[in-house]
C-alpha cells in the first residue's frame, strides 16, 4: 500500500512538473497558398514558407511583461494571373521570387500594447530560387506546369526593415470574449516601401488570454509556469495600406532592365480573417487573407484584388 501511494505521489509531481515547466522559446513554420482557399485561385502571391525560432530576452524594463527575440529565413513566390503555355505573352504581374533571413524583437507592454522591429537581408529575382521551387512543388503534387519564369524579374539585393506598433482600445471596459486593437505598421527598404493601418479584433470561444500571453502576436513563450494553458479564437484585421514602392512589381529601384514590370496602384483595402488556437506547446491557427489590386495593367486590364491562406504551427520548448 506504501509502494502505491509513493508511485501515485510521484506521478502526480511528475504531472504537475511537466504541465507547469517554463517555456521560454518557440520554433515552428508559416505556410501560405492559395490552394489553401481554392484549388483553382493560383495568381500573384502563390507560395511562401517562412521557418521561425523565438525566444524570450533579458527583460529590466516595469513597464514590458516580455522581450521577445526572434529569427526566421523565408521564401515568397508571385506569378501572374495566367501560367499556361499559350499566355507567356499575356501579363498581369511579373514572375518573381524574394528570399530573406530576419531578426527581429518583440516589446510586450503591461498595458497590452505591442512594438515589433525586424530587419531581412536577402534577394529578389533568380537568386530568390522561386522558380526552381514552384516547378519542383509543382511536379510534386501532381499540379500543372508553369510557364512564364524566363521573363521574371532581375536580380535586386534586399535590405528591409518594418516596424508594427498595436494598441489597445478601451482598456477599462475590461471583456473577457471581445476585445479591440488599432494597429499600424511600415515597411522601409529596397524591396517594399508602405504604410498600413487598421484594426484588429478577437473574439473568443474561451476566455481571452492578454496580449502579452497570447499567440496574436507570438506572445505564448513565458518565464512563468503555465498549467493547461488553452486559447482559442477567431480575429479580423481590416486595414488600408498605402504603397510606395514594390520591387516585386516595379523591379528593382536601381535598375530598369527587367522584361517586364508595372507601375504601382497605391492605394489598397486588405483584411485578414482566421482561428488562432494554443493547448500548452502547440500553437496553430489558419487564416484568410485578402489584398487589395496592386498595380495598373492597361494593357491587359485583368489584375484584381486577390486571396489566399496561411496556416501556422509552433511548438514551444522548455
């Protein structure tokens, strides 16, 4: 009897210790398609894959929960709206491809307001490999060919930084399922130069973890012991982007030789829609995203707005 109490003891501190182990760093991935949204929308942003390591920093700052570091290396692929053999010569965005490795630093403030910087060097054009991946992906799965890669864009070196701030809206009238963010972000560099704004809400179907705990903005990872940790719910994010300047679209700022490229539609309306979900290590979620027309195709008057899906998976580590 002494043997099986001491057994059910042990297996109870032994629960309780795995349950309640600090989790300080995440790895995980980022995939986006558009055969994540239908299986016949292949235009514009098609593919991309994003690899992701974070961890928490020294943090001697009151006024910020955590200090979040963070590196990832990554890929994005865009093609045209036709890819058959026939349409080589008709164009509504340029093939190309951009390749990039980033850090980047999360500040998750008491007060649920969040500032994130990151820099990417890397390349865009022929260097990015996009088109020895999608060729591959696509023989892989069975998907039909593409043609159109041998007039993509020129090769143009990347230096990017951006910068995400979010603030919390009504922060006395405190809910437990709802809450509101407004939340704008820039982009600077010889790849992407825009602005965006616009809000952000979650809706949960369990009650709201706070920003600074919550995978909304990668915040799962923590110093403190988290028991049965479960978050689960759905968010919207409208915004307005203004854009001044997109390589992969006007090619590269410093050189004017690539066969085909178009001027920018600046203005744009984007959402995104999607179920984020954690239960202790795991984060996942997937979500709908829709971008607005990008540029001005007169000739053959066919470029529209766009979507596609992205899905995530993280698993923490202690």
């Amino acid at each position: 009897m002494r043997n099986k109490k001491s057994f059910i003891t042990l297996f109870l501190l032994a629960s309780v210790f795995a349950f309640g182990q600090v989790k300080t760093s995440e790895i995980g991935f980022i995939s986006d398609n558009d055969l994540y949204t239908s299986s016949k929308n292949d235009m514009y942003y098609t593919n991309g894959l994003e690899l992701f390591y974070r961890f928490l920093s020294k943090n001697d700052n009151s006024k910020i929960n955590k200090k979040i570091t963070e590196f990832r290396i990554g890929q994005y692929i865009y093609n045209p709206r036709f890819i058959n053999e026939t349409a080589v010569d008709i164009n509504d965005r340029p093939f190309t491809g951009y390749l990039f490795a980033e850090a980047g630093r999360s500040f998750l403030y008491q007060s649920e307001s969040v500032l994130k910087t990151n820099f990417q060097l890397g390349f865009m054009g022929p260097n990015a490999f996009g088109r020895e991946t999608q060729e591959s992906f696509h023989h892989i799965i069975g998907y039909k060919e593409v043609f159109g890669w041998e007039n993509q864009l020129h090769n143009a070196f990347a230096i990017q930084a951006n910068v995400m701030y979010s603030k919390k809206m009504f922060p006395s009238k405190h809910n437990d399922f709802i809450d509101l963010h407004f939340q704008s972000e820039a982009n600077l560099g010889t790849i992407f130069d825009g602005v965006s704004t616009g809000f952000l809400t979650r809706i949960g179907f369990k009650k709201l973890l706070p920003i600074y705990d919550s995978n909304l903005h990668d915040a799962s990872i923590s110093f403190e012991p988290q028991h049965n940790i479960r978050e689960f719910y759905f968010y919207a994010m409208p915004s307005v982007n203004y854009q001044f300047y997109d390589a992969t679209i006007q090619g590269s700022m410093f050189s004017n030789t690539s066969p085909i490229t178009f001027d920018l539609e600046p203005l744009r309306f984007n959402a995104e829609f999607g179920l984020k979900y954690r239960h202790n290590n795991f984060n996942m979620s997937y979500s709908f995203i829709y971008r607005g027309r990008e540029l001005k195709d007169p000739e053959t008057n066919t470029n529209s707005g766009y979507f596609y899906g992205s899905i995530r998976f993280g698993y923490l580590l202690n």
